[in-house]
C-alpha cells in the first residue's frame, strides 16, 4: 500500500470532508478519566500519562495553544478520541528538521503543522515513500537524515490516525488475562456513543456521568482485569503530580545557592548546613522518584538515556555527600552540585530527547541482576569522574582569580577519580559477563564497549602520570575536565551521534547543539586559565 493511498484512507475515515475550527475551545476532561487505565506500548497506564505522552510524540510539547486557547495534553487528547472531526487543519505535528521542511516547501519558522497540510505535500509522501523502501529493502539499516525526519513524521501521522480513529485508546479489558491484548471501545458501542454525545454537548455534568458510567460497566464486564494494577495506576498519577525529579533539581539549585553563600564568614557555618540540608532533601526527592519508577515498571530504571541521567545525577549527589562527611570539605558539594542540577534540569525541560516514559524491557535485558549490576555501576563511575571534573573547574577557576588553589583540592580530585576507575573497571568487568549471557560472546568491539574501555584508559594513563610525577596539581584537574569528554561519547556519543552496535536499547536523538555548545564554552574556560597561569607546570606551590 502506498503512502499517498494510505494517506487518501485516512482522510476519508470519516466518510465526509473534514472541516478547520481554529479557535474552538475543548472543555476540560473530569479527573476520573485521568485515572482510567489505558493499555499502551506493553503496560497499562492511567489515561494522564497516555495523553501526556502521546502530545508529546506528535506534538513535541505536553500543552498546544489553539487558536487563543492554550489547552492541556488531556483536552486535545479527549478532543481528539471523542470529537475527531474538528480537528484536522489543527496544527497539531511537529516537524523540526529543517532541511526536510526546506526540501517539502514548508514554512521554515513554524514548527507545527496541520494533519491537512503534511497529508497533502506530495513531496512529503515522497520522501516517506523512500523511507518505507529503504526499511523494506534492510530494516536494520541507518536511514539517511532526511529519509529519518520523514520516517518521524509519518511515524506522527500514524499516532494521530490511530486517535482520531478510536483505535488507540484501549481501555476495554480482555476477559483472557491481564496480560492479553486490551481492545477500544467500537464507534458504535452504546457506552462510546453516549459518552461521545455528552461530549459534544459540552455537559460537563453529564460527560462526568457518562465517564462514571462507563468506568462501572467495565468493571463488571472484566472485574479481576480491570481492578488488577490499580495500585500501580494511583502511584503513576501521584508521580505525574509531585515530579520529584523537578523538585531535586530546585532543592539542588537553592543548596548550591546556600553553599555560594557560605564561603563568606558572616554565613559560614550555618549557610553550609542548610546546604546540606538541602541537598540531601533532594536526594531524598530523587530517591522517592527511583521507588515509584521502580514499583510502576517492575524493574531499576536504567533502560533509556533519560533513567542513567537521573540515576547519574543520583549517584553525584550521593558521592559528593558521602565524601563532605569523610573528608569534611566544601570542594565535593561544589563539584557535584552544578553537575547534578543541570543534569536533572535537562532531564526535565527536555522531554522529547529525554524521553520521561516507562516501557517495558527489551528482549536483552530480561535478565535484571546483570542490568542492575552492570548498567548502575558504570553509571556511578560517571557520576564520580563528574565530580572530579566539577572539582578541576573550581581549581581552575581559582587560577583565572589568581588565587592559590589549596593543596587538599587536588589530592581530592585524585581520591575521586580513584573511585572513578574502580566502578568502571568493575562495571566493564561484568558487563562482559552480562554480553556473555545476553549474546553469546564476552567481547566484541561494540562501540559502547570500545569507547567504555577508551575511557577507563584514559583515566589511567591520567593517574598514573600524577604517579610518575608527569603532571601534578592544576595538570590534574585539568586532565579531570578533558578526560570527562571520553564519557561524554561513551555515554552521549555512541547513543545520540554515532547509534550503531547492539546497545540500540539505549539509542536516541537530539541535543547536538546543547552538548557542542557546553564543550566549545568549557574549551574556551580552559584555555583561558591556562593562559592565566601558564606557570601551573612548573609552580607544585599552585596546587
């Protein structure tokens, strides 16, 4: 079936042509629907989460202005299911890629656009029509970057299809199981039809009676489905309400302000503790958030990019404060603390690249014992070689302020990344077990792997000139900052840029601007103080 065809189909699903009403106003959903159980992509999910995640696949956003009218996920979602005729010329699919807008005529400011507008740009479908063959002809291959920003949009295309037409709000129980496939409720279910109709009507009373009415009969049609997992449900909504990421982000951001403040002898003392106090509630918060991932998805939350950045950002805050109370410094905090809050802050203002989804597990990592071991541990070696590299910019700011960097900051630098190494090295070590037990082999030069080792040697080779009296003090924290940037590509780079090799679960796109902007503006930081204090090599006072 072509896409032109396909295409055709959908726009005459309705059976009539489908009119644009720009500035219409859906009203807003009763909170009982938020809290019916959707099945969606392998898990049940409350009816918030699904709307909230499926505007942010088509739409890039998790809320659309309309019109005049700035609307939630849930009304354009429930507009969408129950009164899909008035929504087509309704900028509502986001395309982003700028050479596929240019190649398809499409205004090149605007980043949304119309179902009726992308269904009719012939050179659009051509391009799908490309993609599709080139998956046909080997699904496994990497499709050019055009083809790929078409493949999406179609991919967009089709999500909305299956709204409008019904087909993707599964909320009707099998009586099979649990785990066998839940289905729609039919256009012409009487339950469908008077919901539709006290949608239309714009009752809010009587859609709340309809919602009520239909959340009864399902019940009693599938009891033991229907109510199974409703603890999981009300646990996903309280997530989706207190966000605790969000809120160890902020507690993480005021500590590192609290901390700032202390290194002024009017707030010494008190102005540490709260910073402390702060930090740790947010690690606390972060700590809430891994317990409710965990109970929702049955399993440790370190299957995409977004799950390792909070569990890093996790891990840094974790280290940082273990070590205050070991060593009782202030450089730990302030390394980690900047780390920490803008990873989680990225994590957070970034969803279309960081995906906040829980999905099931792939095939490969069925086997939870190696993934909790291997994936978490080597994520932790990150979080320390972080804190190193947040500690080898404090010293190197002190150079561009002329000031003495203090001894004990560079003999902490080396304890971290001590630590650094030992995880990594254990986190290789069993990730060749878990490759062992996944794929049949130990080793085999995957690029996650080349790069991982690349990294642990990079590491080494810094250590050990320390040891040999090669480079000390400010060469130290130097070589802290410049060897984090082979965890940038083991981590971000084999994922985002290069998205080759058998880790494809971990695969993602974006962000290439953020990450080239934030390693250009530390290289200019670094050379800098270098240029300041270019006497570093030869002045062990320094440090």
């Amino acid at each position: 079936m072509t896409v032109r065809f396909f295409l055709a189909l959908v726009g005459l699903w309705s059976g009539v042509p489908l009119p644009c009403y720009a500035n219409l106003h859906a009203p807003s959903p009763p909170s009982l629907l938020e809290s019916f159980p959707v099945q969606n992509q392998g898990r049940k999910k409350p009816f918030l989460v699904f709307a909230n995640e499926f505007l942010l696949s088509v739409s890039g956003a998790h809320s659309l202005t309309v019109g005049h009218t700035s609307l939630t996920a849930m009304q354009i979602v429930v507009a969408l299911w129950l009164s899909p005729e008035r929504w087509e010329g309704i900028p509502l699919l986001l395309v982003r890629d700028k050479p596929l807008k240019r190649t398809c005529k499409l205004t090149e400011d605007r980043d949304i656009f119309s179902f009726e507008t992308l269904r009719g740009n012939r050179i659009l479908q051509l391009q799908i029509e490309k993609a599709w063959a080139a998956r046909a002809r080997d699904p496994g291959a990497k499709l050019p970057a055009m083809l790929k920003a078409a493949d999406e949009v179609a991919a967009r295309m089709s999500l909305l299809v299956g709204l409008t037409s019904g087909s993707l709000v599964r909320i009707l129980p099998n009586s099979s199981g649990d785990s066998a496939s839940w289905s729609a409720l039919a256009p012409l279910d009487p339950r469908f039809k008077y919901l539709r109709s006290t949608y239309i009507s714009g009752n809010a009373a009587s859609f709340e009676a309809a919602v009520s009415a239909l959340k009864t009969s399902l019940m009693e049609e599938a009891p033991s489905c229907y109510t199974a997992g409703m603890f999981k449900i009300r646990l996903e909504l309280l997530y989706q309400t207190i966000r605790p990421f969000r809120l160890a982000w902020i507690l993480y951001l005021f500590g590192g302000v609290t901390l700032l403040l202390s290194s002024h002898s009017h707030f010494g003392v008190p102005s540490y503790l709260c910073a402390q106090i702060l930090t740790a509630t947010g690690l606390l918060c972060q700590l809430v958030g891994f317990i409710c991932r965990i109970l929702i998805a049955g399993r440790p939350p370190v299957t995409n990019m977004y799950e390792s950045v909070v569990w890093f950002a996790f891990g840094t805050v974790f280290f940082a404060l273990l070590l205050e109370q070991i060593y009782h410094a202030h450089f730990f905090l302030a390394g980690a603390i900047p780390v920490a809050t803008g990873a989680l802050f990225l994590a957070d203002r970034q969803p279309l690249f960081l995906t906040h989804s829980i999905q099931p597990l792939t095939a490969v990592l069925q086997s939870n014992f190696w993934l909790t071991t291997h994936v978490l541990i080597i994520t932790l070696s990150y979080a320390a070689f972080a804190i190193a590299m947040g500690m080898g910019h404090i010293a190197l700011w002190k150079v561009l302020l002329h000031q003495s960097t203090p001894h004990p900051l560079c003999g902490h630098i080396y304890r971290v990344l001590q630590v650094g190494i030992f995880l990594l090295a254990v986190g290789i070590f069993l990730g060749g077990i878990w490759a062992n037990y996944s794929w049949g082999r130990f080793w085999d030069w995957d690029p996650k792997e080349t790069w991982a080792l690349v990294t642990l040697l990079a590491y080494l080779v810094l250590l050990h000139g320390r040891v040999a009296r090669q480079w000390e003090g400010l060469g130290l924290a130097i070589g802290a900052i410049v060897c984090f940037l082979s965890v940038l590509m083991a981590w971000y780079g084999v994922n985002f840029l290069l998205g080759t090799g058998l880790h494809s679960y971990g695969f993602g796109v974006g962000g290439r601007a953020y990450v080239a902007s934030a390693i250009g503006l530390d290289a200019l930081f670094v050379i800098s103080a270098v240029v300041r204090g270019r006497c570093w090599t030869a002045s062990p006072s320094h440090c």
